[in-house]
C-alpha cells in the first residue's frame, strides 16, 4: 500500500516511470498526487488565497507602523479633530453654537496648540458631533488613537460578515 505522505527523494536502480527522480511511493508525480487524496491540489488552490492573505497582512501591517509614527502635529490637523471640536462643543453646552466658526476656532486653537493650523470647521449634522462626544472624555491624542482602533474593529467586523454570508462556490477552499 503506498504511503500517503508525499516526498520526493532520489531513486537509484528503480524504475519509477519518471527517470532517476520520483516519488518514494513510486510512480508519476500525477498518479502520486492522486494517492495522496489530491493533497497537492488543494495546496495549489490554496496558494491565491494566502497570497492574498499575506498582501492583506503586509498592508496592515504598513498602517499599524504609519499609525505609529503619528505625531500631535499630524493628530491636530487630521478630519477627526474637526469632529472632535464638534463633540467637545456639545459637550460643553454650546450645542446652538456648533456651527459658529469663531467659537470652533478658539476650541481647535486650544486643542492643537501649539500648532498654529487653521481651523477645520465642523460642517457634519448635529448627530456626528453626538457621535464622536464619547470621545472626547480623553485628550485629543488618545481620542484619536482609540478612533482609529474602532475604525479598524468596525473595516474588520464588515469583511468577515461579508465573507461568512456571501455565496461562495462549492468547491472554493477555505483557509
């Protein structure tokens, strides 16, 4: 019976079909690949799916080193502080002000100091100020930081749904 466990070795003085280089089991490498239960197979269609896997995972990986690199400057002048500013301005009492650009500005000059950048208004509706109020129980750097890791949660929650209940073919593998 031959061994399911395929491993090329070097056959001399046997004659395996295949010249001096062959499968121990003897053989072809096709007729050894199917005595294998098609192990070779599903490998192979294995092999775009893990590629893509590790794509996947340098590019995380890119944005977890980038993510790192971050400084209050690159912080303050981020789309978030805008909405930061917005929650902060709720969450203060002066949510008939949200959209007055004076009282925005002397709030993003408060919270970006000592950068000088200009402010990024508030221009959402009201509800993405509510929003992002949570956040701003915590400095701004913090706030953006655990932003980002609820941002990463949510991207990573919609690919597995997405993946887990969309039709796949039958014979797709499975990582």
């Amino acid at each position: 019976m031959p061994s399911r466990r395929l491993a090329w070795t070097r056959v001399v003085g046997q004659d395996t079909g295949v010249g001096e280089a062959g499968f121990g089991s003897g053989g072809s490498a096709e007729t050894g690949a199917r005595a294998s239960g098609g192990r070779w197979e599903r490998a192979a269609a294995l092999r775009p799916a893990r590629l893509i896997f590790a794509i996947a995972a340098a590019l995380i990986l890119g944005y977890v080193l980038i993510w790192l690199r971050l400084t209050p400057i690159d912080t303050g002048r981020s789309d978030f502080t805008s909405f930061y500013v917005g929650g902060t301005l709720l969450r203060d009492g002066h949510g008939a002000g949200l959209y007055n650009q004076v009282l925005q500005q002397s709030v993003h000059s408060r919270l970006i100091a000592p950068d000088r950048e200009p402010n990024l208004p508030f221009v959402n509706p009201p509800p993405a100020a509510l929003f992002v109020l949570p956040a701003t129980f915590v400095p701004l750097a913090i706030a953006f930081r655990l932003w980002g890791l609820l941002e990463v949660a949510v991207l990573a929650l919609a690919v597995i749904l997405a993946v887990r209940d969309a039709p796949w073919p039958s014979l797709t593998p499975r990582l």
